[in-house]
C-alpha cells in the first residue's frame, strides 16, 4: 500500500517534472512537495486534488490519491447508461449518429467498445462471433486474424500506430489489463515492419467489395468530466481520405 507522497511523487516522476516545475505550478513551495511526497506533512484533500490536477492524474487516481490521504472519494463512476449521465448518454449517441454514413463508436480507458453508429456494421459482419461478445474490445476486433484484420490492407502501419497509442497511454496511466492486451497484440516481434513513422494522420486501407477504403480517425473527449466513466471514454470517429472513399460511403 502506498502513501499519498509516494503515489503524487511517482505521478510526478511520470510526468517529468522535478518538485520546483510541480511547486510552481501549483503555486505552492518547492519544500512543501518536498515534505508531502516524504510523509512529513499530511495534505488537506484540497492540495491533493490541487496538485493531483497540476499532474494531469485521471479521476480513478485521483479517488485513490485521496484514499491513501485519508479522505473519501471525491469521483463517482457510473455506467454510461446511468440515469444521472442520461445528458451526456444523449450527446455520444447524437455525435456518432450525426456522423453517419461514416463509421464511429465509443470506448473506454481499455478500448472496450461502448457503442457503435449503423455505419460500422458492415465492417462488423465478418468478424467471429467470439470477437463480438461484449465486451468487444476494438484492439483485439481490429488486429486479430478473424476480426478486422483481414480487411485492412496496411495492417504492419495500423498495428504500429496502435503500439505508439498504447504505449504511450501506458507510459503515463499504468493499467495491468492493457498492459496484458499490449502484450498479447502489439508487442514488437523479430523481423515485424516497422510500419510508418508518423503521427500526423496515417490511413487505414481497407478492403471492401473489391475496394480500397482509405480512412482517417478523430478522437473526442469529455472536456471537464466529474465522472470517471466520462473521464475515460472517447470518441472515435472515421472520415474519408479521398473522393474515391468519400463516394462509396455516400
């Protein structure tokens, strides 16, 4: 079990900054971190989250942060289809429906997939059914052999994009799950392709009725969640690459 000093001296760690950059940010003395991170000096659950904020902790760390402090969550986590986020259920289901003919859907932190437009369906259809038992997570849908797979053209490309994507959501929110899901689909093998080296906008080539889909992906989040359901899914939505693609969806 780790105190409230060693877990915002490890987030800090994460983060790269020294005790000055996160004592200036926070508008408090260097030497103040310095005696909380050491368990001389016991913080009110305000600095906690004052400092938790300046590190840019997700609000499940947070709640754990103010446990090992000795104070109660602060973030409820409720299911997406909960009454209480009924506003927020309402705005996802529009912003995916309003994208459609082109596909979008809704994961969360572990890219389990929350909700889909009608424009995925077709991409859907092929897969194993055993990929699509909920939770159908869009890593293993997407690069397993009888998932999706076996329709994208580039795969090495998409698969090493996914690798920097994880492995930099690893290097700064640890998670013993997506971490056993790295391991499993993109942990760099022997003689792999590097695959592109790029983060600007890399297509995923698919083929589809004897096409070659070329498409794009946007990611949206909650800008000021309360909630660590909201604080940990996204949004992400598809777009064509060029007017050939453009026409086969419309």
């Amino acid at each position: 079990m780790y105190t409230v000093g060693e877990l915002l001296r490890q987030w800090r760690h994460r983060r790269g900054l020294s005790q000055l950059d996160l004592a200036i940010a926070a508008d408090v003395s260097a030497r103040h971190v310095s005696l909380v991170e050491t368990g001389r000096s016991k913080p009110s659950a305000a600095m906690v989250l004052r400092l938790a904020d300046q590190l840019h902790v997700p609000l499940r760390d947070r709640n754990r942060l103010l446990l090992a402090a000795g104070f109660a969550p602060r973030f409820p986590e409720r299911p997406l289809h909960d009454t209480a986020l009924s506003a927020a259920h309402d705005a996802v289901r529009r912003v995916i429906a309003a994208h459609e003919p082109y596909p979008a859907l809704v994961f969360d932190r572990r890219w389990n997939i929350l909700m889909t437009n009608r424009a995925l369906d077709g991409f859907l259809a092929g897969a194993d059914p055993d990929l699509l038992v909920p939770p159908v997570n869009l890593i293993r849908l997407g690069l397993h052999p009888r998932g999706l797979a076996r329709l994208v053209v580039n795969l090495a490309d998409v698969r090493a994009l996914f690798r920097r994507r994880i492995g930099r959501q690893l290097a700064t929110n640890p998670d013993p799950e997506l971490t056993a899901l790295y391991e499993e689909l993109l942990a760099p093998a022997p003689g792999d392709p590097p695959g592109i080296e790029s983060d600007v906008a890399i297509p995923m080539v698919i083929r589809v009725d004897g096409r070659e889909l070329r498409l794009f992906s946007t990611i949206t989040t909650f800008g000021t969640p309360m909630d660590i359901t909201l604080d940990e899914i996204a949004i992400e939505s598809y777009y064509p690459a060029d007017a050939q693609s453009a026409a086969y969806f419309a």
